[in-house]
C-alpha cells in the first residue's frame, strides 16, 4: 500500500492532498494531508470507509477528535470521492 496523492477543488479552489494508506486491527484506514494553493493552512485527517452497505466515509482529526463537527462536511465528502477516484484508477 503506497502513498498517492489526490487533486480536487471545492467552492473554486483546489485542493491536493497525500493520502497514507495504513492498516489498523485488519481494517485500512488513510492519513490525508490537504493543502490549498489559495491558503497557507494544512489540514490534516484521517478517512475511514464506514462500516454501511454503500461506500461511506468516515473522517477524524490526528488527535482522535471528530473532525465533522469542525470541517465542511461536503469538503469531507470530496476527500472521499477523490480517494475512491485514484482506487478506481488502479
């Protein structure tokens, strides 16, 4: 399981991220860290396909915290949609 980085935009800005995949218990999780060229700011989350019939995610913040409560959740969605996108490419 390699890194691979991921490319969208969201409300006009694009947005890249490196996404880490790892294994924890059996199950994959992936690290993300997104930048924007239009902000100097770095977030930092990890995705988690939820467990349901359909491809759901799941997102928390490095320190364990829910990041949905913080964070756009139609951003979040577009990490989601962008990791799905590079497995289907594989």
């Amino acid at each position: 399981m390699n890194e691979f980085v991921i490319d969208f935009i969201y409300n006009g800005a694009p947005y890249s991220g490196l996404v880490t995949p790892k294994k924890d218990n059996g199950s994959v999780y992936y690290s993300v860290k997104l930048e924007s060229e239009n902000q100097e700011s770095q977030l930092d989350v990890i995705a988690i396909a939820c467990e349901s019939d359909k491809m759901d995610w799941c997102f928390k913040c490095p320190d364990g915290e829910e990041s949905q409560a913080n964070i756009d959740k139609g951003f979040l969605h577009e990490i989601g949609e962008a990791i799905e996108k590079y497995q289907s490419q594989l």
